[in-house]
C-alpha cells in the first residue's frame, strides 16, 4: 500500500513540474504563486507518503528504487528552478528595456506652463 502511495505523489508532482515548466515557457506567469502552493502540498504529500514507507523498506533494491524516484523529482525540480531563472533574467532585460523608453519618451513633453501653439484656420 505504501508503495502506491509514494508512486502516486511523485507522479502528481512530477505532473506538476512538468505543467509549469510548460506554462513557464509559454509565459503563462499570471498564477505563479499558486504554483508554488500546489507543488509545496504535493511535495508534503510525497515527504509523507515517504516517511510511512522507510521504516518498512527491508529489501536494498527497494530503497535504491526509492532514491531513484526522489532523485528524479529533485532532478524535476533543478530543471524547473533554472528556467524560473532564465526567465526571470529576460524579464529584467526587458523592463530595463522598457525603462529606458520611457526615458526617452519623457524628453518629448512639453514643459510645464508651456503649452503647444495650435495654428488655427491653416488648412
């Protein structure tokens, strides 16, 4: 029964990686808080699906089985931390980007006090 249960966290939070991992790329970043309130409960489900499962693990091959498992959900995890990082670098790039527009349009207003001449009746 253990077994089963721990197999079913790490596939609901590998399904999770995975799902924001893809949303990530295609900058779906709008629930990005809830993403890390659903892996956080999925991750506490797993930690104690596992915590049930160690003290029974009599065979070796079982607990290889288990690191194996958790070191492919890290693995998940590492993937999906670096895109967080690289995307999160191009949005640094881009807002200082747009700052600098902004900038550059702002030398185009007028001063205060001083309104635009309109030239009535020279059409």
């Amino acid at each position: 029964m253990e077994w089963e249960e721990v197999m079913a966290a790490a596939e609901a939070f590998v399904s999770l990686q995975q799902e924001h991992q893809r949303r990530l790329q295609g900058g779906e970043l709008g629930s990005i808080f809830a993403w890390q309130r659903q892996r956080r409960d999925a991750f506490v489900r797993l930690r104690a699906a596992v915590s049930e499962l160690v003290p029974r693990i009599k065979k070796r091959e079982d607990g290889v089985l288990l690191q194996e498992l958790l070191a492919a959900v890290m693995a998940g995890e590492h993937h999906l931390a670096v895109a967080a990082a690289a995307r999160r670098e191009e949005m640094s790039a881009n807002l200082a980007r747009i700052r600098q527009g902004r900038r550059g349009i702002s030398g185009y207003r007028t001063a205060s006090g001083v309104e635009p001449r309109v030239l009535q009746g020279r059409m």
